[in-house]
C-alpha cells in the first residue's frame, strides 16, 4: 500500500484567475462582492471586494468557500437541507448552510472552493460559477495516505509498548484534520484531544508544537493567543521530499520530555512509499 500519494491543489494563479473571473461576472451585472478562494482544507488563499460591497461579507464569503470545500459539495445543498426541515445540518461542524460557496475541481478533484459574498443567493453562486469554471492552475504536492499515517503513529505504539507506555498517538494531514488516531486500551481519556491538537499545531505551523511551548515558557506568553496553536511539546511535522504532507502528536507518556521524543520517532518513521 503507498504510503504517500500525490494531489493537486489550487495555486496562486488559479485563485487568482477564479477570483477574477468571478469579479468580472460580478461587474458585469454590477454586483457588489466579496469574492474568496480556499484550499482543499478550507483555508484562505485569496480574498477581494468589488468596490461598495459590504463588510460583513468578507467573513461570510469565506465560511461559504469553506463549506464548499470541507463537504466537497455546493454551499446551497446544506441551505437547502435545511430549508426543507432538515434543522440539524445547522449543526455541522464547519458548516455554513448559505448559498454561494462552489468547489473548484481539476481531473475530477476538489482542488479548492470559491465563495461570494454581498447580492442575493443565486447572484453570489452564479458569480463563484462563473469563477469555477475558468482555467484554473494547481500544483502537484506529496500528501500522507491512511497507510502513511498507520505506519507513523504505529511505530510510536510500538516503542511505547516496549517501554510499558500507553500514549495516544495522533496523525493529521498537512491541513491539521485527523486521519488515524491509535488509541491504547490504557491510555488517558484527555489524551484523544491533547495528542491531536499537538498534531494540528504541528502541521498547519509547519514546525514542532514544542516551539510554542518554548516560547511561551521563555518570556513571550503572548504565543498563546496564536489561532489554534496549542504550545505543548509533543507535535512533530511529517516532511515528505520537502514538503509538510501531515504532522504526529504524542500525549500520556511518562514525561512531556518522553512525548517529544516519541513523536520524532514517529515522524521520522519511512513514510516515502
């Protein structure tokens, strides 16, 4: 089984060039918008307002981008569900049941989504339409596969088996979202979320959770207002050829100390199959 697989991912140009589609369908019928354009994980690449668009549209453009590329569906099906009674899709999490929100695809693959924000439900959609269906380009970026990350969170259970430790261990992909969690008969409860979120940090950071910690501890508390940054020692990036494709977390050894060092264990384990 691969270990790590290859996908594409929209690029600076190909938000660039579905944003300014977007406006230009926006202009045309002189909409007044805000237009954003995440990435496969729902993270902002691009955002731009056409002139007098309303400021609250900045955030709602890119909670309908998001939507569009979390659930790998058109924002106007959840409004839809829930239109039609379906109340409890209000409760999904990353979820913003309202028109507008589009997935980008290429060869077939959500590459990203574009959002608009600031006329009625069907002129926002058919603006971020108008902005999927331009030439968009990605680039190709190594990512960890379910095996790559059984592998890694495997090898740590194992050398904590031989030390008579039960930690949780936890493997996100490179946008901090879970793929495998190795959860010991013995391990603490706490440690399902700890073990995670050292993982998350790592990954959409770029660089060990322990950073943070360090700094935190060392005379800059303010590293602990850093958006969803957990400074605990424990998370380590997985690099693949260069590139961030995941990050492992460590939570309930013998010793912060001990979850650091199982977690480089964990991340330097072969993943480049």
């Amino acid at each position: 089984m691969a270990l790590v697989r290859t996908r594409k991912i929209i690029d600076d140009e190909g938000a660039a060039a579905a944003i300014a589609a977007a406006a230009a369908h926006a202009e045309q019928n002189g909409y007044r918008v805000v237009i954003a354009v995440v990435d496969h994980s729902g993270e902002l690449v691009q955002l731009s307002r056409t002139p007098g668009a309303q400021i609250a549209s900045s955030r709602v453009a890119v909670d309908k981008a998001r939507t569009a590329a979390i659930f790998v569906r058109p924002s106007r099906e959840i409004e839809e569900q829930v239109s039609a009674g379906r109340l409890g899709a209000l409760a999904l999490h990353g979820a913003s049941a309202l028109t507008g929100g589009i997935p980008l695809k290429v060869d077939g693959q959500v590459v990203g989504a574009i959002g608009t924000s600031g006329e009625t439900p069907d002129e926002d959609e058919a603006c971020s339409l108008a902005g999927a269906a331009s030439e968009l380009s990605v680039r190709e970026v190594p990512a960890l596969t379910f095996e790559g990350a059984r592998e890694a969170a495997e090898t740590v259970a194992a050398v904590a088996r031989e030390r008579g430790l039960a930690p949780m261990t936890a493997v996100v992909d490179a946008g901090g979202e879970l793929i495998y969690l190795s959860r010991p008969d013995d391990a603490q409860v706490a440690s399902v979320r700890v073990s995670t979120d050292k993982a998350r940090t790592a990954a959409i950071y770029r660089r060990p959770s322990k950073d943070f910690e360090d700094q935190a501890a060392n005379g800059r508390p303010s590293a602990l207002h850093l958006a969803r940054a957990v400074p605990l020692q424990g998370g380590m990036p997985i690099v693949v050829n260069g590139e961030v494709v995941g990050a492992i977390g460590v939570s309930g050894a013998s010793s912060a100390d001990e979850d650091q060092e199982l977690a480089e264990i964990g991340a330097a384990a072969k993943v480049e199959g």
